[in-house]
C-alpha cells in the first residue's frame, strides 16, 4: 500500500482528520492564522466530553501538559473506549497553533511537529508491518491549525450570523500541505442534544472535507458535527 494511503486510512478513524474528501482550491475568504488577535484564546479550556452516533462514539479529553519545552494543550482523542491508545493533538495555549501530534498504533506510530517554520517529523512502520515509512521535513511561511480538531478553532473567532474566515490546516498526505478551510456562519439553532438544548452558531465548513458544525455559544467546543459522505452526525453524548 502506497504511504499516501497509508495516512488516509489512520486519518479517517477520526471526524475532522485528513483530507481524502473535497478539497478547496484555497481561500476564498480573509485569512485567519494561528495567533491574531481576533482570536479569542480564552474560550477553549481544559474539559472531557463524549460525541455519539449509531455505531460509535468518540472521547475528546483536553489537558495542560508540559511537552515541547513548554505548556501546550493536549487533546486525547479516543475511538470507541478509553482503553485503546489515543490520538495526541498539541497545540498552543496562547494562539491555538499547530505544536505536534502523535499517534501510536499498532503497526506504524506517526510523530510531527511543526517548528521555527518547519512541519517535520515521521510516519514509522512496526514490526513485520507492510507500511511504507514517511518523513516530513517542509518550509511554510506560517503555522496552521490540526484538521482532527478544527471546531476548537472555529469556537475560537467572533462568530456572528454570516462571518466568514479562511483557516490553514496541515493536510499529512505526501510531504504535508497546507490546505484551507473556507468558513461561514449560515444559521443560529437551538440544538437539543442527551437531554439539553444549547444555542449554537451553525457554520459550513469546506476544504478538508465538506462538514457542517454547531458550535454552543457558551462552550468552547461543537455539540453536533456532521461530515459530507463519511463519519456520519456526531452529537455531544457526555460532558465529564
């Protein structure tokens, strides 16, 4: 199996991962890049919660750690159970960029990381494993953000009805690139998800995938996700 495809299949264990689905051309709206001040930080804060949907559930549990030779956030994102090992997402806590991710499976273990303009690192087989191995090591003029957590990013911006923004993320097929995700506030909904209702920005998002995602108002992360020809809707199941 060729490596590109390798990295396709780990990334759709996952909602908002790789961009195997529609892909944009590029931005189409004003660009927002990790660390401006638009960017309201402070709305994303350490938390546990589950996403359910027939078949499958997801855990997101966001912490502080010190990794990178600083404090970062950590997001664990689990697959079915907490048993497993779960996908490691880090990001910065002062402008929400992209730090590093690994994901320890198996056969292969991905580990990159993006530094002094450079988004580097490796995807290494295990054991007998037919993988192909990839290293990373490509110049960008700035950071991005992980497409497995775009809607952390998204609750970030002033949303209002009908803000639009065009949000680089780091696509890990081939060398790595850049790929934009065209945004756009098109609704207010009421959102009744496990028993509750919670008012939410419903916003489009096309360019790793074509997604729709409710963002609460008043929480720093979606209660509903519903990606274009995969994954199904995710609703919010659980809040730990």
């Amino acid at each position: 199996m060729k490596a590109k495809y390798i990295i396709v299949l780990v990334c759709c264990m996952f909602m908002f991962s790789c961009s195997n689905g529609q892909v944009s051309e590029g931005p189409i709206y004003d660009k927002v890049i990790p660390g401006q001040a638009e960017i309201e930080y402070s709305k994303i804060q350490p938390h546990k919660i589950e996403y359910k949907k027939m078949g499958g559930k997801m855990i997101y549990d966001l912490k502080k750690v010190n990794k990178y030779d600083k404090e970062v956030y950590e997001m664990n994102i689990y697959f079915g159970n907490e048993s497993g090992t779960p996908d490691k997402i880090y990001f910065d806590i002062n402008s929400l960029e992209y730090v590093g991710r690994v994901l320890d499976l198996k056969d292969y273990i991905i580990d990159v990381s993006f530094k002094e303009s450079v988004f580097k690192g490796s995807l290494k087989p295990k054991g007998e494993s037919d993988y192909k191995p990839v290293d990373y090591n490509k110049e960008y003029p700035h950071n991005g953000f992980e497409p497995a957590i775009i809607n952390y990013y998204i609750a970030a911006l002033p949303l209002k009805m009908g803000y639009t923004a065009s949000i680089p993320t780091f696509d890990l097929n081939g060398e790595s690139s850049m790929i934009w995700a065209n945004i756009k506030v098109v609704d207010e909904e009421i959102v009744k998800v496990a028993g509750k209702k919670y008012d939410t920005w419903k916003v489009s998002s096309i360019g790793i995938r074509e997604k729709t995602i409710w963002i609460s108002k008043d929480l720093g992360y979606a209660v509903k996700m519903k990606t274009k020809g995969a994954g199904g809707t995710w609703k919010l199941n659980k809040v730990f």
